[in-house]
C-alpha cells in the first residue's frame, strides 16, 4: 500500500530543517509525495538546504506558534497527512529558556492539532515527541503503559504535547499518533552539544572528546533514517485504521548502551 499511498499525496512537514526533518523530506520525495515544509528559520548548514532537497519543495515561512498561519497553510495546500516535528530540542536551552521552549513544543503542538481538526482535507497527523516524555522511572526499561512524569522544562513540553495530541482522537476523533525516540544519530546533525557530532567533530579537530558524567547512565540510540522508516510505517497505519490512533509509540532497538551526558545535554 505504501507506493500508492504517498504518491501525490500533500504532505506537510514542520521542522523540517531539523536533524530527522531533512531526512523525512527526501525519503517523502523519493516515494512521489508533494512535500510542504514549514520553515521558521532559514539554516544553510542544514540537509534540506545544503544538498538542496529544499529546491523540490514547497517552502511556508513561518512559526508554528503562530495559529492563523498554520492553519492557511494547511487549508490552501490542501494538506491530506502531517507530520509535526518542529520543536525545541535542546535540553539546555530549554532549561534557559523555558518559555521559548514551551511556546515551540507544547503552543506549537496544539496549533497543528487544532488546524487540522479544523482543515477537512487532512487525515492524519503524526507528532513527534520523545523518551523524555517519561521523565525519570525507577523501573526500566519503560514501555508505552509508563505514565508520562515529566519534571524538567524539556520533558515536560514533551509530556504535555504527548498528551494534548492523544486528547484529540479521544475527544474529537483526529486520527493522530504519538513516536517517542530515543536519541537519533545521523549525517547532518547541527547540534555539537550532541553526543555524537560533538566527539566526531573533537577527534577531527585532534581535540579531547568532552566527558559528559561518569559513564554510568545509559541511553538508547537510534540512527536517523531508521526512524524516517518509523515515522512513515505510523502514517501508513494511521492509513489504513484507527488501530495506532491516540497511541504513543515507542521507537528504539532495544539495545541501550552508556552515556556520558549531564542533565544539561541533548536528548531528541
């Protein structure tokens, strides 16, 4: 079905300058879709601008904090599926600047929801949360039954996202479905705080990589383009019935491995 399902088909994107965005956007071309992405600010280093993905696409400039501009880009698009990245990832940031984390994360999330409530043409939405919607449990590793106990601002902008978007196919039937990753991993990756980039880029500079904690905590990894097969494989279920809507769903291999990070690092 898959083929047949994006051919053609009016896809929005938000976020997608971001890490797993330019990802996604390419992976949609390639299958024959009609990709908009929602930019908010232009970033030159990124995928969809660098390799000029952007070229093939249809650019709203804009903030999805802002509701009348999402919903005109959804009504005169005539968007028909949505997947809804945008957000601020950025633990530390958030924990700067919460207020610019929340607008983002969680005034962001019920603007797209809302519109495309609203907008007939769109049928369904996926929304991009996190891992760290769980907070911190002292049972692990936690599944999708784990309440969601965000404490810090980043965690809980994922967690009250989370759970804005299950409230809309519960109470107003939009097929919508939540992905929760663990950190991605991937070329184009901007974020040098990062795990990752940021000791590729230290042992490239002949620099020291910068030790994080004390190597005790653990985290789950996921490289990019498996989880652009993830976030397809959810609208195709959302596709074809109502049996991943208004669910979570977690995205991992299962296979955790140590962190050195503080509570200041990245998290997707």
């Amino acid at each position: 079905m898959a083929p047949e399902l994006w051919r053609h088909r009016r896809v929005l994107v938000t976020g997608a300058t971001g890490l797993l965005g330019g990802w996604l956007v390419e992976s949609l071309l390639a299958r024959g879709a009609h990709v908009v992405a929602i930019v908010r600010d232009g970033v030159p280093r990124s995928r969809l601008i660098r390799e000029r993905i952007v070229e093939r696409v249809d650019v709203a400039s804009g903030d999805v904090a802002d509701y009348v501009f999402v919903e005109r880009v959804l009504a005169e698009y005539e968007i028909e599926c949505v997947f809804h990245l945008a957000a601020q990832t950025i633990v530390g940031i958030a924990n700067r600047a919460p207020l610019s984390t929340f607008e983002t994360n969680v005034r962001g999330t019920w603007n797209v929801l809302e519109a495309a409530r609203r907008v007939p043409t769109v049928q369904q939405v996926v929304v991009a949360s996190s891992d760290k919607a769980y907070g911190d449990h002292d049972t692990l590793p936690y599944d999708e039954t784990a309440p969601l106990l965000g404490r810090h601002p980043y965690d809980v902008s994922k967690s009250a996202a989370d759970l804005i978007a299950q409230s809309y196919w519960h109470t107003f039937g939009l097929r919508v479905a939540v992905t929760r990753c663990g950190n991605l991993f991937g070329g184009g990756d901007l974020n040098w705080n990062r795990i990752v980039p940021g000791t590729i880029r230290s042992a490239l500079a002949g620099e020291r990589p910068v030790i994080r904690s004390d190597g005790r905590l653990i985290r789950d990894y996921l490289y990019v383009e498996d989880a652009v097969d993830a976030y397809l494989l959810v609208a195709e279920a959302l596709a074809e019935g109502d049996h991943v809507a208004g669910e979570g769903i977690n995205v991992s291999y299962e296979l955790s491995a140590t962190r050195r990070r503080a509570r200041s690092a990245t998290s997707t």
